[in-house]
C-alpha cells in the first residue's frame, strides 16, 4: 500500500526561523558581461556574451552536486549582448551584437544536451541586440532591444517559424526583469540607466497586450529576476544612480512586493536561477572585480517561500492530516467566508498542481495520485495570508 507522509506540523511554524544567507561557490572561470544564463537539466549554463578581449563563444556548467564548473561545446557564434531561454528540453540562443561593430544579428541555434551539439534553427526575422528571452507555452519569446525597444516576437520550435506579436507597452523592457511563471511572463523594471522605470507588467496571451501591475518600490536598470514558485517572483540589484543589494519578493496572488535577504554586495547586470530549490546570482557590475565573477547560491527558507517569520502558534487556520492516498487540510469556520488556493511545488520550485477551494466542504484532499516520491510543498493561500507545508510522499 501506498504510504504518504507531512513532515510535522512543527516544521509548519518554523519555516521562517531559518537565517537568510548567500553561500559564495566556485567563481565563474572567465569574465563574461552579457552571457545567457540559463537553469538547464539540474545545472547552470552560462553562454556567450562579451569579456575584455571582445565576444565570446564559450559555454560554461556548474553542476551543483559536485560544486564544480566544466566547459560545453561552444556556441557557433560569438555575440555581444544576446539572449536565450530554455524551451522544449532545448537551450535557445540568439540575437546580439557582432562583436566589434554591435551591428544587430539574426542568428539562432539551440543546444541538445544529450549530443552536446548547437544546431541552427530559423534566423530572427528581426535583428536584435541587448533583447530579453523567455519561455511561454512551449515558445520562445524575444523582447524589446535595439533597434526596436518596444518588439515582440515569438518562436515555436514545433514548425521552426517565428512570428510577430503586439509591440509592447513601453520602450522600457530592455534591461528589466523578465520572468517565465504560471504559463506567462511578468517584467519588472528595466529601461536606460540614466532613467530607469518602475514598472511591472504580466503578458495576456489571450489579448496579445500586456496589462500593468503595481510599481515596483523603486526605479531599477538591469535587475535579475527569478521564478521562485509557488506564486513567487525574486527580483534582485539593479541600478539607480548606483547599484543596489536589495532583493525583493513578489507574490503574484496579492499583487505586493516585500523585502528579502540582501545581496552580499550591490550589483546589477547579473543573472538569477532557480535550480535544486535554490536561487543562484551568477556574475555582474558593481564596482569590484570579483563580483564579475562570482556565483552566489541561497537556499533559506525566507527567501525561497517569501515567509519572514515563524507562524505564532495558534494562528494557522486549519489543521492537516495525512491518509494513505494523500494530505487533508481541514479549514476552521473562521476562514469559511476568505478566498482559499491551493499550489503544490516539487523540490525544484515547480509548481504542479494549483487549484482554488471550496471552504463550504470544510476539508480539502489533495491527492498523491501521479506524484513521484519526493518532498513537496503545499501552499494555502487564504486571502492575502499564506501558509506552507511540507510533505514527503514515499512508496
């Protein structure tokens, strides 16, 4: 018989008690500004971009399990500025500058990991350096850059053609934050060092616009953003009018932003990801030299649920139970008449299920059934409030 188990209630109300901190790891074995950064099979791969002696075709891995870096096969060629995401298994490189005139390209490969192998794939339609990737329903998105700040462009590997979308709303998403989450894409900040913008914004797929949220706390050029799941975006350093180390957390559900560990120096122009549960700063500009270099990892709690605090005991507005084929959560009356959502994330952060709830029926069962054995985290969201558990399913 199938036998599914929740950590104990005390690991509930203890999640935040944990300290916040950044490990520093290994640094990146060659100064790169601009790679592509990417979590790719469990790994971070950093690709391309410019270094002193101009543009780079070098393909770097850092495989957490033996804190070690090695080197890929190169990407076939060299690029200042360009971007790339991960999409269908596959790492998508593209666009940039030519290494000595920043004359905008139309290149586009993408790495099979298994032959480690780039091969090509339909050229950008539109030429463009200093542009911002991200996945979205099995597509790769290309946005903004020059010479065309406010274009959106998407690929689909599945008929090897691109295709044009709306023009984005502002010509401000260069250089911002730009996050895959819950099947869209969010942007943060972004725009020219010398006038930076606050503002947020979540793609509609459906109308092909992108509707604003509410601004960032502050003005942020070339911040780093990161899917923390579970609802959770990491947006970390940027500049305005100097570098920053703040790292801020917002939750896509209540629509705020909330402070979080700070990073160990101010930066901007690096990269964030999320790979084994744990958030990675590769690289950036800040002034000294090692920061260009360096790769950060965090794996706290605080950081990672968006939780600062112990729950006080006595507070927690339902109760758990766990049963052969999956985890009860019995609500309090008191909560009957508030919102409730459920998100269950893997180890990695990836969230696998989300569901909302029906407090009339009092409890609710989350199933096991399809998934592997492994720890999990279950959220409540009740109203702005949320609540995690964790449970380790084993058969």
């Amino acid at each position: 018989m199938e036998r599914v188990h929740l950590v104990i209630p005390a690991l509930l109300l203890h999640l935040g008690t944990v300290a916040q901190s950044w490990e520093t790891l290994p640094d990146v074995p060659i100064e790169l500004a601009f790679p592509v950064v990417v979590e790719f099979e469990g790994t971070i791969h950093v690709i391309g971009g410019g270094a002193p002696a101009g543009a780079y075709d070098i393909h770097l891995r850092y495989t957490p399990a033996t804190n070690q870096w090695d080197t890929l096969a190169p990407v076939p060629y060299r690029a200042q500025q360009p971007c790339g995401a991960v999409v269908g298994g596959k790492i998508h490189f593209c666009g940039g500058g030519y290494p000595n005139s920043g004359t905008p390209l139309d290149d586009h490969y993408y790495y099979d990991g298994t032959l480690d192998q780039w091969f090509p794939a339909a050229p950008l339609p539109f030429p463009t350096v200093i542009n911002e990737a991200a996945e979205m329903d099995g597509k790769l998105y290309v946005l903004s850059g020059q010479p065309n700040r406010t274009l959106c462009q998407y690929y689909d590997p599945a008929t090897d053609e691109w295709t044009p979308a709306n023009p984005l709303p502002d010509m401000d998403f260069w250089y911002g934050a730009i996050i895959s989450a819950r099947g869209t894409i969010y942007r943060f900040g972004g725009g020219g060092y010398i006038s930076p913008t606050s503002n947020s914004h979540v793609y509609d797929a459906s109308n092909d616009d992108w509707p604003g949220l509410p601004d960032m706390p502050g003005a942020l050029h070339a911040p780093a953003g990161a899917n923390l799941g579970d609802s959770l975006l990491c947006i970390a350093g940027g500049y305005f009018n100097a570098a920053t180390d703040a790292v801020w957390l917002y939750d896509i559900d209540a629509q705020t932003f909330s402070p979080s560990a700070l990073l160990p120096s101010a930066r901007s122009y690096h990269s964030l990801v999320v790979a084994g549960g744990c958030l990675y700063c590769v690289g950036g500009d800040g002034g000294d030299p090692s920061i260009g270099v360096s790769l950060l990892r965090n794996c706290s709690p605080s950081i990672l649920t968006g939780v600062p605090e112990a729950y006080p005991r006595g507070t927690v507005p339902f109760s758990t139970l766990y049963t052969p084929t999956g985890l009860d959560i019995q609500f309090k009356g008191s909560v009957a008449s508030q919102p409730i959502w459920i998100d269950v994330s893997d180890a990695t952060g990836k969230s696998i299920r989300s569901e909302g709830v029906s407090t009339s029926m009092g409890t609710r069962h989350v199933s096991a059934d399809h998934l592997a054995n492994g720890l999990y985290t279950v959220a409540v969201h009740i109203g702005s409030a949320r609540y995690l558990i964790k449970w380790m399913v084993q058969r």
